[in-house]
C-alpha cells in the first residue's frame, strides 16, 4: 500500500515522470525480495541501516556497479523521506548514509569541426524532412534542450519574431531559451514546408513527422547517430552529446556557469559543473600549445 502511495508521490506531487516513478518502484522491490528472502520477519517500514548495509554489501559482492548501488539507494532513500513526511516513520535509516564513490567518465564532446561538418557540409534532403532534421540538430547544438523537450516541443511555445522559444524541462519546469538568428531563419523555411504537410495528425507539437505524427524517441536518437555517424568516430553519438557539446563550447567561448545553467535547465550548479572537464581538457591543450615554458 505504502509503494503505491509512495509512486502517486513521486508523479503527483514531485511531479517525476512515469518511467522515473517505475524505476523507482522497481528499486524498491528489488530491496523487499532481498529482506523477504534473507530476513523473514522485517518489512519496509521496519528496517535498520544494518539490514540496509547487508544489502548494499550483497550488491557490491553481485558485482553490481558503484554508481547502480547509489541510484537503488537514492530511490530507497527517499522512500523513506516519503514515510517520514507522512509521519510513519521517525527516523530515516539513511538519513547519515554516504553514497560510494563511482569514477567519473568524461564525456568527449563533438569538436567544432564535426558540428560544422554535420551542419555545413552533408547533404540534406530537398523540402520537408531536410529542413527538418538539419534544425532538430542545431537547435540541439545551439540551445543545449534534451530530446524530451524537442520532442514535446508545442508550435505556439515557438516565438519566432522575439528569438525565443519555451520549453518543458524535468518536474513540468518552464523556461524560455534565446535562440540564434540563424536558428530563426530555419524555423520560417521549416514552417513553411510544415503547412504544406498533407495530414497534421499532431498539429500542436512543433516537429512531425511525414505522416504528420509527433515526433518518438527513437527517431530523434537515429537522427543524430545516423548524420554524425559521416563525421565521427566516436562511440557515443546521440542527442545528450550535442547537449553535452553545447555547453562544453559555449564553456570554451567564454560564458560563465551560472548562465549555462540555466539555459540547460538544471536545478543546481553541481549538475552543470561535469562540463568543465571537458572544459578543462580545451584549456589544458591551449595551455600547452601556447605556454612559452613549452616551446622551447
């Protein structure tokens, strides 16, 4: 009963998505079959941090990752936020548990010659659907928004004439992001094209498809693998790394952490601060290359 209360939580008030509150829910079944199966007579609500340790113990002993223990973890935690705020617990057995250290991975970017390489360079189809995908990449690139909030992207949150658009970001979060002339002059040709579609079966959201449907996750991820597959050999080429690759350049160019920030849409500057080393790697080839400590 509690899990269910806990997940009409996390959708209603916390306003997470369905897919965040099923991951979640899964975490915390993972954790009830371990106490069922090695603790017979304890529930969820009763636990200790010892009965928890025990757990995260047999996961790292599963040769379960740092970094998924941490996120079973944060779910079991803030289950028990939950019972706490709703006064059925009162005390949080993780409320002092530390998460394990996980290596971070640097991310490389696209360079600059890729972006403009893809842009610049391939071809693109005639009419509709090259209009369409050349835009749904730069305005990735030049505006840093996740592939949810290009996909549930609404026409009327497009303001062409004052360079802005509006966006949907995680927890229902709005906020308006500037977009290049450039980017304009894209939208009136794309738009153009757009009316001439034969059926607008989704006609509110900004990008279709042929068929005149929105567009799906999938399509967009193939999208960009598919285009930057001509110029790069990097493993990684999905919609999150022209994300990535905006704010790297944009960091390389001069612009400060706070203002990347907010046009990615993050609630804290610790989620902003992974793309200076990727920063840090540009300045410490500049710094190597133009130092004359090093020319001799």
């Amino acid at each position: 009963m509690n899990q269910q209360k806990f997940q009409d939580y996390l959708l209603l008030e916390k306003n997470y998505s369905k897919l965040t509150a099923l991951a979640y829910g899964k975490d915390l079944d993972f954790f009830k079959n371990f106490i069922e199966e090695h603790f017979a007579n304890a529930t969820l609500e009763e636990v200790s941090y010892t009965l928890i340790r025990s757990w995260i113990v047999s996961m790292i002993d599963s040769n379960i990752s740092n970094t998924s223990v941490n996120r079973k973890v944060a779910s079991l935690k803030a289950f028990y936020k939950f019972l706490l705020k709703t006064k059925q617990i009162e005390i949080n057995p993780l409320s002092k548990h530390k998460a394990l250290k996980s290596p971070k991975k640097i991310q490389i970017p696209f360079s600059e010659d890729e972006i403009n390489k893809v842009l610049n360079q391939l071809h693109y189809k005639e009419g509709f659907e090259g209009l369409r995908d050349k835009l749904i990449i730069d305005l990735f690139y030049t505006t840093g928004i996740r592939r949810s909030e290009l996909i549930a992207l609404q026409i009327f949150n497009v303001d062409v004439s004052n360079g802005t658009i509006k966006v949907i970001g995680k927890r229902n979060k709005e906020r308006i992001i500037p977009i290049l002339p450039i980017i304009q002059i894209q939208i009136k040709s794309y738009l153009f094209e757009r009316k001439a579609l034969p059926v607008l079966l989704q006609q509110d959201f900004f990008f279709l498809l042929q068929n005149g449907n929105k567009l799906n996750e999938t399509f967009v991820y193939r999208l960009i693998n598919d285009y930057f597959s001509n110029v790069s050999e990097k493993v990684k080429k999905s919609p999150h790394m022209l994300r990535h690759t905006f704010a790297t350049h944009m960091l390389n160019h001069g612009a400060d952490l706070n203002s990347i920030k907010e046009l990615l849409g993050h609630s804290s500057l610790a989620s902003t601060q992974v793309y200076t080393h990727s920063s840090l790697a540009e300045l410490k080839n500049v710094y190597k290359n133009s130092h004359p400590r090093n020319q001799r």
